[in-house]
C-alpha cells in the first residue's frame, strides 16, 4: 500500500510540474507581449507570475532582467543579472546585460571587470569583445578599444558589430585599406539597416580619399604593412589609372573587376584565401558584380539615380535581389590577417 501511494505522489507531482511548466511559458509569452507594446507594468506583473511557477527559466530572467533595464529600474536589472553570471549555465548574453546596465549607469570600473571575466568565460565571444571595445572608447580610449574590435573580428569573424565599430575608428585615422575591407565585409553580414547605408557612404568616400593626390603611395608603401596589404595594394595599383577620371560608381566597378582578375590571375587567394574576393569573384562570374557594386556605390553616391539604375536594369537588379535575399555570407575562421 506504501509503494502504491508512493506511486501516486509521484505521477501526481510529475503532472503538476507540466502544469506549472505550460503556465509558466503562457505567462513568460505573454510578458514578452506586453513588453513589445512598451507596458511595462503590466510586463513587471507577469514576469513576477511567471518567474514564481520556474523560478530557474535562465531565458526568463534574462529578459526580466532587460525589463528593468528597460524600465530604467538599474538598480533590480543588476541585482538580477548579478545572480545569472555566477550560474553554471550563463551565457554570453547574461554578461552582455549586465555590462549595459553598467554602462548606463557610468559604472564604468565594474563594467571593465565584468567583461574581462565574461571574456575568461567565453574567449571567442564576439559581442562581448564589441561590447568591451565600445566601454574602452566611450573612456577615450581608442587604442585599447580597436585592439577588442579586432579582437573579435579575428575570434568571431561573423559578428557585424566589430567591423563597423572598426572601420569607423579607422576611417577616424586614415586607414583606408581597413575601411574597405572591414566596411565591406560589414555590409555583407549585415545588408539592410541604417547603418549598412552609413558605411555604404563611409566606403565610397574612403576610395575617394585614397586615390587623391598621393594618399595611395603613402599608404601602399608604409613599412608596417601585413603581408596581406602589401599584396593588396600591389594589385590595386594596376588599375588605379582609371580613377583618374573619377570616382563614380562606373569606375569603382571598373576598378574592382580589374582587382578581382588581377588577384586571382596572379593566384594570390592560394597564399591568401579571403571570403570577400570569393565573393566578388562569384558575383562577377556570375554577372552580378556591377549590380553589387551599384548597390554600394550607386545608393551612397545618390539614391534617386540608383532607382533610375534599377529601372534601366531591372532584370540585373532583380537577379541580384534575389541571390542576396537567398544566401548567407558567411566567413570561415582563419582568414585574418593582421
């Protein structure tokens, strides 16, 4: 008789865990609902419901957590995310927050611990590296912050936010070399937000400012540069005549299909395999390249005259819609060169 009430207790207390478990991802769904629609009172109400019935949901907290945050509520975001970082099971995402909050509240000290430890954690963490680069500039310091940047570009090659976090600091000094390249793998990875259009306009004025005057000469023949710049900028300059006669859209295409020949002709991808020449390699074999660069250069140059293009070229503008629309860029690590 024992054993069968036994039994029953524990059959009885399975179903009731279920059914505390469907309450809770009812209660968590709804929160997020109400956090979506900005009513974060009734967000608050919910969580805490829910919070009670899976007190241990690491999802759930985290985004309670953000509520606060949200709510400007700094204080019980941190306490929250204090307790989640020492979870056996904490993930990038909970360093992540906290480090916002910090932030937020100029606990800049703390945040410069929390990210060092976070990064101890996950040592290829690419968020956590931009995160901790963005700390080090909001305190001036540049040097400090571009070293996380490229940090995370070598670790994490596909987190967007490292690229356009560096490109713009290198824009800051005159590195064109890196904005090209880190501005394009950026719009690569990430292709439809505000700030794709941002570097778009940031690439088309680098290669401006490159080919004036002698600015190529100086930055081709710096004795600092990698391997990998040196051989870049020696295939560049075999078409860097036809910038003579402008930088336009047109032109940029007609150097960069000169590039891509050259750099291939010349074997240079088997001592330096690279995913973005791949790339335009691909789209140039496949017709799409002047599409591709139509879509940097034409946008950022002036946005009525690529509508214009794309209604003169509408089935090259459509061909390359659509094989952006259904692939993924990515970059296979151990294609950084520094």
């Amino acid at each position: 008789m024992k054993k069968f009430l036994a039994f029953c207790f524990l059959i009885s207390s399975f179903y009731t865990s279920i059914a505390q478990e469907q309450d809770a991802k009812k209660l968590y769904a709804t929160a997020k609902d109400f956090m979506r629609q900005g009513d974060y009172d009734n967000a608050t109400l919910v969580f805490e419901n829910a919070i009670k019935a899976e007190p241990n949901n690491l999802d759930m907290l985290k985004d309670f957590a953000f509520l606060n945050f949200l709510k400007r509520d700094f204080a019980k975001s941190i306490e929250i995310s204090k307790t989640l970082i020492e979870r056996v099971d904490a993930d990038e995402q909970c360093f992540q927050m906290l480090g916002m909050t910090y932030k937020a509240i100029a606990e800049y000290k703390e945040c410069n611990k929390l990210y060092k430890r976070g990064l101890k954690k996950f040592p290829t963490s690419g968020v956590l590296y931009n995160d901790f680069g963005e700390l080090l500039a909001i305190q001036k310091d540049m040097n400090a912050a571009i070293e996380q940047w490229e940090n995370g570009i070598e670790l994490s090659p596909n987190y967007s936010s490292n690229y356009f976090n560096a490109a713009n600091y290198y824009a800051r000094t005159n590195n064109f070399f890196k904005v090209i390249i880190y501005g394009e793998l950026f719009i690569n990875l990430e292709s439809y937000t505000a700030r794709t259009a941002d570097t778009k306009a940031l690439l088309l004025e680098s290669y401006k400012k490159l080919f004036t005057a002698d600015v190529f000469d100086k930055l081709s023949s710096d004795k600092n540069n990698s391997a990998f710049e040196k051989l870049f900028f020696a295939t560049l300059d075999k078409s860097k005549s036809i910038a003579a006669a402008g930088i336009t859209a047109e032109n940029l295409t007609a150097i960069r299909t000169s590039f891509v020949l050259n750099w291939f002709h010349e074997k240079n991808n088997l001592k330096f395999p690279f995913r973005l020449f791949d790339h335009q390699q691909y789209l140039l074999r496949e017709g799409l390249f002047d599409a591709y660069n139509q879509w940097i250069f034409g946008a950022a140059t002036s946005p009525s005259a690529y509508q214009t293009w794309i209604q003169t070229h509408d089935k090259q503008a459509a061909d390359f819609k659509l094989f952006q629309q259904s692939r993924v860029f990515k970059i296979p690590s151990g294609q950084y060169y520094r």
